[in-house]
C-alpha cells in the first residue's frame, strides 16, 4: 500500500482556494468603495461651497448696491448740505435696533460758526 504524499491536506487546499480571493478581493474591493465614496465627498462639498459662494457674491452685490444709494442719497440730503465742517472725530457707538451693527457717529460741529 502507498502512503499519501506528506504536505497539505485536501481540507487545506480547499480552505485555501475558498478563502483566497475573499482575503484578495475583499481589501480590493472595499479600497475601490472608499475612493468612489471620497471622491463623491469632495464633488459634493465642491458644489456646496460654490453655492454659498454664489449667494455670498449675490448678497454683496446688493449691500454694495443698496448702501451706495443710500449714501448718495444721504449726499443729496439737505440737511446733509446745511451741516457745518467737522472739526475732530468723536464717536458714539449706537446700535441698531434688533440687528447687532454698530453705527459710528463722527460729527462735531465747529466751535467759530
């Protein structure tokens, strides 16, 4: 009778064979989610901030639309015209109800007029 050559076993090899393209294919295939799942990350919050951006460029647009006809206005203003030089710049601070701005007053009328 012949003896069955020394090494690994039938059990063994087929453990092996199914086990070996799960300890390949797994690492390979969760890497590939990972990547597609950072990628997808980045597209998104790359259109996210371009949206803010859009908004934060639309709202500028309008405080530097709405404050330029407010100045210009207040330029035209009559009293604006009748005020006399100012001398020193003395400030004081006042807050806008309900909004948290501070509004800096700087006028001091002349002492000669």
């Amino acid at each position: 009778m012949a003896k069955a050559p020394r090494g690994w076993s039938v059990r063994s090899r087929l453990l092996i064979i199914a086990l070996l393209p799960m300890l390949i294919l797994m690492p390979l295939l969760i890497g590939i989610t990972m990547q597609r799942w950072l990628w997808r990350t980045d597209q998104i919050l790359a259109a996210r901030v371009a949206s803010d951006l859009t908004v934060a460029q639309q709202y500028l647009a309008h405080l530097i639309d709405s404050t330029g006809r407010q100045v210009a206005a207040f330029g035209q203003s009559a009293e604006f015209a009748i005020m006399p030089p100012m001398t020193s710049a003395i400030f004081w601070p006042q807050t806008v109800a309900n909004s948290g701005w501070i509004i800096c007053c700087c006028w001091t009328p002349r002492a000669d007029l």
